[in-house]
C-alpha cells in the first residue's frame, strides 16, 4: 500500500542518517489522471506544494522501481537540498533548479521507429565506406604491382681531359696509354604512381674496340614517385694500354675524326620494403664499417673469376681505379661529423664535378687510399662534392678546389705535399706517425723500389746517436720525401747502386738523369734539409697542374722559365740539362709547355707577351721581387750567358711597355713604360697623372673629370695632363703590386689572401707580401711609389709638380671636379709662392 509523505519527510534529514549529497535525483510518478477532478484518488494523497514539484502539478515522490507497463509517467531532477546553510533557505530559492529528461511512460514508440530507421543508415554507410576503402586498397595494390619500367637517357658526356702517349703495361709491353677523364650526365625519370624507387647500377665502363678504357660508378639512391632526376658520373682511368685496334687512338691538335665510343652499363631499379629501408639505415649507419665490406667482396669476385689454372689476367686500369674509389668514403650530410669524430686521422679531398684538376686528381687520391689499406694505414680517405653539400663544404672550410685537409681528431690542418698518389701516400704516412721506412733485406729493397721513385736512403750502424737523430727529424720534418733506413750494407748498395762501403751514409735517390746525389756534409737536420731543397727537383722541372704549388714554394733560387713548345723544347733539353747541373744550387730551370694557356699565360701576361707564339726565357727573383727577360735568341748558349749575367748583376730587371703613342694635338697624353722618364719625371711643367687599369670598375669616372680638367686649363701651358695603363706598363719609379699579376700566378681556384696562405701558409711568402697591400679590395692593387707614399686602389691620380718630381701628391679620386680644379689651383699657387720666396 503507498503511503502518503509529508513534504518535510521527503526534505529533511535525520541527524542519525549518513550524510548525502546536496544533489540527488529523485523521481516522482503522477497518475494518469491527475489533471481529472477524481476526487478519490487526489484526497488520498498530500499534494506537494508547487515550489517543491519541477512540473508544478500535485505528485508523489517514489523511489522505487516502475514498470514501463505501468500507466504512470515519470520524470527526473536534481533536488538541491538547503541543509547546511547557514541562515536555512534563502530567498525564492527552489529545490528543483533544472530538469534533464522528462519521458511519458507509455509514449516510446516514436522514438523507437526512428531510431531503427538511424541504425539501419549507420550499417549500410559503414558498408559503403567499407567497400571504397577495400577499393582504393586494391588500387594501391594493382597499382603497385604494375611493372613501371624507369626511363633512362644518357644526356650528354664532356670529356675535360684526355692524353694519349707512349708506355708499357705491367708486363713491359710497349704500347699506346690513354688518361681520360670525362663527366656523363644521365637522366631517370620515374613513372611510378605510388611508390619511389632504390637505383643502383653496375659500373659504367666506357668501351673502345673492345677495350674498357675508362669507368664510373652511379651512386645509389632514392628517387620518389613521378619524378625526374639527372645524376652525374665521373669517368675515368689513368694509363689505360691500348692495344690492337685501340692503338690506331690518337689526341689530335686541330681538326681530327669521330671515333665510336661505347657505353655499357645496367641500371637496377628496386622497389622499397620495411626490410629494405631497415638495411639502407644500417648501411648509412655503419659506412666506416661497409669499407672492409667492400674490399672483401672484391676479393672474392677476383677469387671467383680466377679459373682453375691459377692464373688470371690483371684487371685494367679502369677496372683498378673503379675499385680503388670504392676505399674512399664518399661524405654527405649525414656521416661527416661522424667520421670525421669517429676517427683519428681522416684526409678530406673536397671537389666538384666541373673541376678539371679536381678530376684529375681524384684517380691519384683513390689509389693513393688503396697503398695505404695495404699498408695498414689508420688513415681514412674521404671526399666530399662541395657543389651537391655546399653546407657542408662550407663547415669543413672548403673553399678552393681541390682542396685537401687532414683531420687529426676533429681539427683541421692543410696539405702541404705533392699531389701524385706517391707523394700523397708519403705524406699521409708522415703525418700519421711513420716519417721513416726500415728495409733490412735485398727482398724488402726491390718491392720498395717498384713503388717509389724518389727518396733518401741512410745507413747507419745503429739506430741512434746524434747523427741518426739528425736523420730522424729531418725526416719528420721534411713533407715530400720518403725517408729510408738500414743497417745493411748489401741493401743500401741495392737502394743506391753508386753507393761506397762506409759506416755513415746519405744520399738521394731520383727517376732524372742526375738519379743519385750523395750527402757530402756534416750530419745535422738543418744541413739535410738544405742539401733536399738544392736536389730534390729535375734538373729541368715540367711545371703541370699538380706539381704547381711545390713549384711555386721553393723560392729560395731564382726560378728561370723556358716557355715554347714541346717540340722546340725537345731540341733544347739535352744541352740545357749541361747548363742546368752548373747552375743547380742556385738556379731552378722550368719548363711551361706555351699550349698551357692556364699555366703559361700568366706569365707571357707579367712581360706583355700574351700573343706571343715563340719561345720565351724569363726569370723571377723572389727576393728582389724583380724579373728578368732573354730578349736574344733561344739557344743553349745564350740561355748560359742569360743565368751568369743573372747571378753577377749584369742582367737590367725587365720592365714591360706598351708601344710609344703618337700624343700629337692630345689634350692627355698617353704615356708608357719607355716614355715615363721622358714625360714624367724629366718633364719641366707639372704633371697630372692618372694611374688606371681597364678592368677598374670606377675608372671611367675618374678619365672623365680628367678630360673636363684638362678642358678646363687648357690655357695653362705649365700644366699638362697625362694618363698610364697600369696593366700594361711598369716603370721602376712606380712599382705596382697587382694580386691579379704577381708571381707567382698561383691558381688555386681561391679568391682571397686568407684562403690561398691557408692552403699553402709557409710556402707563399711572396705572394702573401703582394697581397697584403690589397686587403681592401680583392680586385684592387697598390701603386708604391719608392718615395713612400701609398695609395690603396685604382683609380690613382698623383700630382707632379716641376721642382719635386720625386715626391708626387696624391689626390682624393672621390672628389667632384669642381673640388679637384680647386686642389690643382691651391697646389699650383702654394707652389709659385715657394718660388717667390726663394727668389
């Protein structure tokens, strides 16, 4: 039976009763019939007054549960209780503030239709979406497994260097070897919809009758879906023979004939996989560790291809080269910190693509890394392509090209050695703790000397003792020559044939004519050192690309220059090797073949013969900064008379000129080496001279306020303008220094003082004192005058008055005309009161 409640019963709380929540939900069911006037069932009950009932209509709270049968509608609220408060119920305050759901028991129907009806959308979209994912998947597949096939086209291929001479092969077979060096562009373009691709290749050999003269390697990459991406190869071999047909294979100088070259190669193309990229991680992870890798396979290719028989055919030249390259490390800008701070020694040859040298170089660098592998060196070889990681290039300072710098525990010093794979091998040993090879047998001796072709041989009864250590820190000491030692009397006569029993030896071993020179002084580091420097060179150097900087760095002698063609120079060698050896401590002879423009027309350029087609002799004095010109006939003889006259001081220094002007009815006039004299300095009136050069950007400024001064005092007749092309004349009145012409012409591929000191700091002390005077501009030089005064850059305009011609007055070349007529008529009023007062 259902009671009837108060309301203070449903409301209150019993002190006794645990405490509750001031918010409860609390349901209260009304009768069907509660808005009827059935009396019966509204007097059994309580009503509860409005401000306690959410729908205001007379209801009984029930906490039971109810059936949905039940004919009774119910809702629901949150009933705020005023328990707790401090003064009881406030003000108008209602114990049912909101009510969240109030359902009619009853009346679900509706609701039960359209939610049947939202269910059923729900499955079938979700079957839809279904379906179009399943669809897009399988495209993904068919997609995927369509057989893309990469397009490959071979754009272009430059050779930048190719020789063919006379040689044998490692058999002594004479024949024809080729050197080349060639750069091959190839596009691939990837069709691919979804996925990108892993491209590989064989090494791509360059073929002529049949013969692999030259090879490359593409490097592997990744290239993404629908692109396009052209890679460039570097082809290349050193000293390839020639044989058969391939002997017919000749540089021609003019003109020639096309000759069928042949390309071989196979590109693979590899789509990526979860397995895949988890072994090219670990590869990038772990390049130090993949060389070994390398040079194991190879070995087992070599041992596979070795038939039964156990001989086998040497590889070729490109085929050694291919594999050499394999040794050095090609860095990126993922590995270079870590191999450079992972190793001790590391020698980093920056380069690029375009770089004739650099290409040059890089066959003599991959065979120096495998002597060195072969010797156990610690030394890591790497390169790095300073065009396709110029950030890194630029981290590393690498500026020139090439450039080489060894790292020694992450910091940097420069290369100071020769760049043949010998000189190379040298220096890297020197500089990684062995300056100095023991041979003890006559076995030891022969294999040495298939290796190297200059060194210096010592004998010594025992490793020690002053005279040894005066051996041994020349040794550390010396960059560029493999020092030898020995107890053995039998192997030092190996070593060196002319050799005589003694107990103390020295001498020095070259592949020139003058092959053995033996040490005649009292053993000390620097007398050996000095007897190194007198001897090290041919008796006649030819100077070439490589060999530039070692010639350039010893400027201890005066250096004599023999520039003419091979052929002319053919005819002079054998007598010129006579007048060489007489001259040999004192005088450098140098040989510049004039086909070389990059070598020998810097120097044509430094006596104005840059069109000259006929021999040339001229000399450099680096002490005097002076040079000298054999202006008589090329012959053994005068050449004899042209380094006597050198060494006594009856030589006059050369100083270059253009043709003399006719000046005739000019308002300026022209003036040139051989009339400086004439019209300057002997000159009775005063003189204006503008000093310029044609590739001074602000010169023409400068020649055109000349013309509108000389306009100007035209009636003046003790005032006379005049101008010199400094490029092209010298006087010894007006020294000009010029980075773009001194000596020597070092082409380092630099363009400032602190790279090329940085390269080469104890070697271009010249140059170094030629620059120095042009640190604010590089392209600019310093015109010195011998009575001191200085003035920094072109253009340079000097004031020479009549009395004083030995101390011109510089004028300010960014003044406006205006500012230079009034400096010209105070200078010439200050000039004529001195008279007057003298007077």
């Amino acid at each position: 039976m259902l009671h009837t409640k108060s309301e203070s019963d449903i409301t209150s709380l019993a002190p006794s009763s645990p405490s509750r929540s001031p918010k409860r939900p609390v349901y209260y069911v009304q009768s069907p019939s509660r808005d009827s006037q059935d009396g019966d069932k509204s007097a059994s009950m309580q009503p509860t007054p409005s401000f306690n009932s959410p729908m205001e209509s007379p209801s009984h709270p029930s906490f039971g549960r109810h059936s949905r049968n039940s004919s009774a509608s119910r809702f629901s609220g949150i009933f705020r209780s005023s328990s707790g408060r401090k003064n009881g119920r406030k003000r108008n305050d209602k114990g049912w503030p909101e009510c969240n759901v109030i359902l009619e028991e009853g009346k679900y129907d509706e609701f039960d239709e359209e939610k049947g009806l939202t269910r059923r959308c729900q499955a079938l979209l979700a079957l839809l979406g279904f379906v179009v994912l399943f669809s897009i998947f399988c495209l993904i597949i068919w997609g995927a497994g369509r057989p893309f096939k990469a397009e490959i086209t071979v754009r272009s291929m430059v050779v930048n260097n190719f020789y063919v001479g006379e040689g044998s092969d490692f058999t002594g077979v004479v024949t024809k070897m080729m050197t080349v060096n060639a750069s091959l562009r190839i596009s691939v373009y990837n069709p691919a919809t979804f996925y990108g691709i892993h491209v590989t290749s064989t090494p791509i050999n360059l073929i002529y009758s049949d013969i692999v003269v030259a090879s490359g390697q593409l490097r592997k990459y990744f290239q993404p879906r629908k692109s396009r991406r052209t890679e460039l190869v570097s082809i290349e071999a050193t000293k390839v023979p020639l044989y058969g047909a391939g002997s017919s294979l000749d540089a021609a100088t003019n003109g020639g004939f096309k000759v069928p070259l042949k390309l071989e190669f196979e590109i693979n193309f590899l789509a990526p996989s979860i397995s895949s990229e988890l072994d090219l991680d670990d590869e990038e992870g772990d390049d130090m560790e993949g060389l070994e890798e390398l040079m194991a396979l190879d070995e087992e290719d070599d041992l596979q291809q070795k038939p039964q028989g156990g001989h086998h055919e040497k590889p070729s030249e490109a085929e050694f080269v291919s594999k050499a390259q394999r040794i050095v490390l090609e860095l990126n800008n993922d590995n270079t910190k870590r191999a450079i701070d992972g190793n001790e020694y590391v020698l980093v040859l920056g380069y690029t693509p375009w770089c004739a040298r650099s290409a040059e170089l890089m066959p003599k660098f991959a065979e120096a890394a495998t002597a060195l592998k072969e010797l156990g060196s610690p030394l890591l070889m790497a390169k790095i392509d300073a065009e396709r990681y110029p950030k890194v290039a630029s981290t590393l300072e690498i500026r020139g090209f090439p450039t080489l710098l060894l790292f020694v525990n992450g910091t940097s010093q420069p290369y100071t050695g020769g760049f043949s794979a010998e000189e190379l091998v040298i220096w890297a040993r020197k500089k990684t703790g062995v300056p100095i090879v023991r041979i003890s047998s006559d076995a030891e001796a022969r294999h040495f000397l298939k290796k190297h072709s200059i060194f210096v041989v010592g004998l010594f009864e025992k490793f020690e003792g002053p005279d040894y250590d005066a051996f041994t820190k020349a040794a550390e000491m010396d960059n560029e020559i493999q020092f030898v030692e020995t107890n053995n009397a039998e192997t030092a006569k190996h070593l060196y044939p002319d050799f005589k029993p003694t107990s103390l030896f020295l001498g020095l071993v070259k592949s020139e004519p003058e092959k053995y020179t033996e040490y005649e002084g009292i053993f000390s580091t620097d007398g050996i050192l000095q007897f190194l420097d007198d001897n090290k060179f041919p008796l006649t150097t030819v100077l070439t690309e490589l060999n530039a900087a070692k010639v350039y760095s010893n400027i201890n002698k005066l250096q004599v220059l023999i520039i003419a063609e091979t052929d002319d120079f053919k005819k002079l060698v054998e007598p010129l090797q006579d007048v060489a050896r007489k001259f040999k401590s004192k005088i450098m002879f140098i040989f510049v073949d004039i086909r070389e423009e990059n070598l020998a027309k810097p120097f044509l350029s430094m006596v104005g013969l840059e069109e000259s087609k006929d021999s040339v002799v001229v000399s450099f004095n680096y002490s005097s900064s002076l040079k000298y010109l054999l202006e008589s006939d090329t012959t053994p003889t005068s050449i004899e008379e042209f380094c006597s006259g050198l060494l006594s001081g009856t030589v006059s220094p050369y100083y270059k000129s253009q043709p003399i002007p006719d000046n005739k009815n000019m308002s300026i006039l022209t003036v040139v080496g051989k009339t400086f004299d004439e019209l300057i300095l002997n000159s009775p009136e005063n003189i204006l001279l503008e000093i310029y050069t044609p590739w001074c950007i602000t010169c023409e400024t400068t020649s055109k306020q000349m013309e509108k001064l000389a306009k100007h005092f035209k009636g003046l007749d003790n005032l006379i303008f005049a101008r010199i092309d400094a490029s092209l004349n010298e006087h010894p009145k007006l020294q000009i220094y010029d980075i773009r012409s001194s000596f020597p012409p070092w082409r380092s591929g630099l363009s400032s003082e602190e790279g090329i000191n940085r390269q080469f700091p104890e070697r271009d002390v010249k140059l170094q004192t030629f620059s120095s005077t042009t640190n604010k501009k590089l392209d600019g030089c310093s015109v010195i005058h011998n009575s001191g005064n200085e003035v920094d850059d072109y253009p340079t305009l000097l004031f020479y008055l009549a009395d004083d011609k030995t101390n011109p007055i510089p004028l300010p070349t960014k003044s406006s005309t205006k500012e230079l007529a009034a400096l010209i008529n105070k200078n010439l009023k200050e000039h004529s009161r001195e008279i007057r007062d003298e007077l």
